[in-house]
C-alpha cells in the first residue's frame, strides 16, 4: 500500500505541474555515493572504475550473470518526500524499467552501500484498485521481451485451452530479472489508474506500470529508467503528454571525487523550456542522431566519429560510428555509468597520442594507476597547463569541446610525500569485435553539459551550461 501511495504522490506531482501550467517539470538530480565505505579518493576511483568496466560488460551481455564487484559509482538519484520520509531512485538512461524495493525487501551483499530512508510496507498494492499486470500484456511482453507471450503464459500457468484462445486475462505476468553493471533484481509488474483532481474533467493517467522487487543483489534503492523502451518513465508519461515524454534533458553539475565534498543538486527537465517568460527556448545544441539497435532498443546509441588530442584528430573505428544489422556498435550515452569507455585499438591510440603530447614533461604516476585503475596518470609537479585539449566529433557534423577537469581528474595522491597528480579519465572499453554497443559516454564526460534526449526527432543534443545556476534559475520561476 505504501510503495503505492509514493507511486501515487509522484505521478500526482508529476500530473500537476506538468497540466496546471505551460512550464517543463524540474526534478532535482543530487549526486550519490557512499561516504562512509572508502577512506581514500584511490579506493573510490577503482572502484568506480571497475562498476563502469562491468557495467558496459552487461550491456554487451545482457542475459549473463553479472560479474561484480558491488560498489556505487558515481550516481545521479531523484528523491521525493512522503510525509517525513523520502525514497530515493536512480536515474538511468542505460536502462528501461522502473522499479522500487518493496516490503519484505531482501538486499543481498548490499552492506556498505547507501541504504533507503524508506522501504515501502507490505503489499504495494492498493487491491481494491490497483492490479497486476497479466501475462497478455504488452507490458509484460516488454519486459519479457526474449520470450513469445504465449511462453510467458505458460510460465503463469495459464491452462493450454486458455493460451490456444488468447483468454489469459486473469493469469499474472509471472516475475522479472533485470540485471545491471553491478547489481540485479527480481520484481513482479503492476498497474494502476490514477485520476487527478482538476477543474473539470479529472486527468486519468491510466496503467501506469511499475516493478515490485522483494530481493536485489547490490542494487538496495530502486531506479527510474529512462530508456527508449515502452515501459521507462518518459515513454509512460508520453502516453498522456507527448510533448514532456518525448523531450527531456539535464545538466549534471560538475563533481570530483572528494568524498567530503557535499554538490550541488543538478536540474532534470522534462519538456521544453526557456529561463525566461521573454526569452526564447534554447536552441544552441550540438546534435547527433540516435542510432537505431535491433537488438538493444531501449539504448540511445549516437556515433563518434572521431576523437581530437590538441590539433591531432583521431578517426574511430567503424564500430563507433554505426550500430550494424545485429545490433552491435554505437557509442551509449549513459546516465548510470560514471566513466567514458572505448573499444581496446582505438582507447590505445588516443592515449597514446595523449602521452605523446604530455609524456615529456609530466612523470608517470604508475603506483596511483595502480591504486585507482585509471591510465595514464602523471604527477603534476610543473602544474597542468600543459594537458591538451580533447574533442569529441558525433555524428551530424556536431563537436564538443570538453573542459578539462571532465576528461582528467587531478587530486593528491596520499603516499608518503603528498603530490598532485591528474589522470586521464578515459577507460579501455576491451575488445571491438564483441557484441553490443563499443562504447559508453559516462556522466562524468557529461558534466557542465546540457544533454537533451529529443525523441521525437531521434536526436541527442549537448550545450554547455553552468548546471548549479541553471538549476537555480529554474527554480525561480
């Protein structure tokens, strides 16, 4: 009943703002990780590192056990308040459920990680209501989406006269399993018609749907999905509202990894808007199409056509540029995954070419690549100003000029004699040929960047911004 009423005190929210008034919904974006599990910014870099390394390995293998380790990375959740208690949701463009922990909740290997305020009481349901979702469903064969639903009937049980009919209407979609870069769930599908109070006539929001889970394996919080697929957040809103579901951006607010540091809240919009009555919406977007993926729909694939160190530009590979008819290539931009990852040949020749530039004058740092699982690292005893500038080159003519502090991280080291030192926040991505997507454009590359997902025109689009200010700007009107 309680993870019910939090459903129900969102969508309400969110059903407010966005029909009471012609303005976008603003959400707070607050950037999390545990800062009571590492005692060092090393420890909080490798194990960052290792999320996003097997976080790609799951996107390429979705079906797989995943391998951990069970660490928080370096997130972006939505909170909302209940009364005197909040529940917090990761938001994920990587993925495509929604789902919260639900009463009994069991976390396995979840110690250390950050652990709701909020766990819904028994039974999520309001039953006079609300229903599960059945086995006919085109939810239930959305996130069933390997199986034909007449095998997810019969996992329900539904007699074979009735699957023979298509009469499996009182039959359940039978539990999920949904796994991420580090972690997984099992959750059962339900839904709900909301009416929200209004002049005349009430607004219905009609089935929304959602994920129960009672057991998660490093996973303790629940996420707000945000992929292409039929059943995230913004596809569900676009069903009443097509004009918030099918645009939405945000602006992560640039962090570091100082676990002592407290950041401020990064806006999320839905719907277009402009900062002010007089001034016309923002249309200074770099844009790069979405690549269609057979096989991993829900992701939003762009393609990089090349990377530049200083003056030097560097061509990707084919397998960055485009998604082939198996589903495989494309860069994914992903909210949920902290670092920037490329395929093993083309990560080692931009590196390369970047210790070509810096080589000579920096120190390698090789005990802190090391401690952090980042490379190349360099001591920076002669300070940075001679790190070169790095460009991305999408697809559709569009480059980025990133700031430096998104593609290389300085921080003292804590050895013996306190240095500072600065690496390269670029991963190695392994080898090109396997399936799926090649590459990942993690958030912190994201960072001081306005990144809108407009999906009626198929396009992503990235402005620089000041994100803290954006934020308060938004909220002031």
């Amino acid at each position: 009943m309680a993870s019910f009423s939090v459903f129900l005190t969102l969508l309400t929210f969110f059903s407010l703002f966005l029909f009471s008034s012609a303005k976008p919904l603003v959400f707070r974006l607050t950037h999390s990780f545990s800062r009571t599990q590492f005692n060092s910014t090393h420890n909080l870099l490798k194990s960052t590192s290792a999320r996003s390394s097997t976080r790609l390995h799951n996107h390429r293998h979705p079906h797989r056990q995943v391998s951990l380790p069970l660490t928080p990375g370096s997130d972006y959740t939505l909170s909302f308040s209940l009364g005197s208690q909040t529940i917090s949701l990761y938001m994920d463009t990587g993925s495509d459920v929604v789902w919260l922990p639900c009463h009994p909740f069991d976390c396995i290997l979840c110690e250390g990680k950050y652990n709701p305020t909020f766990i819904p009481n028994p039974g999520p349901i309001n039953l006079t209501t609300a229903k599960p979702v059945t086995c006919k469903s085109r939810a239930c064969s959305a996130v069933h989406s390997s199986l034909p639903s007449s095998d997810i009937c019969a996992i329900a049980k539904c007699p074979l006269e009735d699957i023979e009919i298509s009469d499996c209407k009182k039959y359940t979609c039978p539990p999920f399993y949904y796994a991420y870069g580090d972690g997984s769930f099992i959750a059962k599908l339900y839904s709900d018609e909301l009416s929200i109070p209004m002049s005349s006539p009430n607004l219905i929001l009609k089935d929304f749907t959602f994920g129960c889970a009672h057991s998660a394996l490093g996973e303790p919080i629940g996420v707000a999905g945000f992929g292409r697929g039929t059943l995230s957040l913004p596809a569900q809103l676009a069903n009443n509202k097509p004009e918030i579901g099918n645009y939405f951006s945000y602006c992560l607010v640039s962090h570091s990894f100082d676990t002592t540091k407290v950041h401020r809240p990064s806006p999320l919009i839905l719907g277009r808007y402009s900062v002010d009555e007089k001034v016309k919406i923002y249309d200074d977007y770099a844009y790069t199409p979405m690549l269609e993926n057979p096989k991993h729909r829900y992701f939003y694939c762009v393609g990089l056509e090349g990377v530049s160190i200083g003056k030097i530009k560097i061509p990707a590979p084919a397998s960055l540029r485009r998604v082939d008819g198996r589903g495989n290539g494309g860069m994914v931009v992903d909210s949920g995954t902290t670092f920037t990852m490329l395929p093993l040949r083309f990560y080692e020749t931009v590196v390369t070419e970047f210790d070509r530039r810096v080589g000579p004058v920096y120190k390698r740092a090789s005990r802190v690549e090391e401690r952090t699982g980042l490379s190349p690292c360099y001591y920076l005893d002669k300070g940075s100003s001679n790190v070169p500038q790095l460009l991305l080159h999408f697809a559709g003519n569009s480059s980025l000029v990133m700031p430096k502090r998104n593609y290389f991280y300085e921080f003292f080291d804590d050895g013996k004699v306190k240095r500072k030192v600065g690496c390269v926040m670029l991963m190695n991505g392994g080898d090109e040929e396997e399936s799926g997507p090649a590459g990942i454009l993690g958030n912190y590359f994201q960072q001081g960047f306005e990144v809108v997902y407009d999906l009626e025109k198929k396009r992503v689009g990235f402005a620089r911004r000041k994100c803290a200010s954006m934020w308060d700007n938004l909220n002031q009107h």
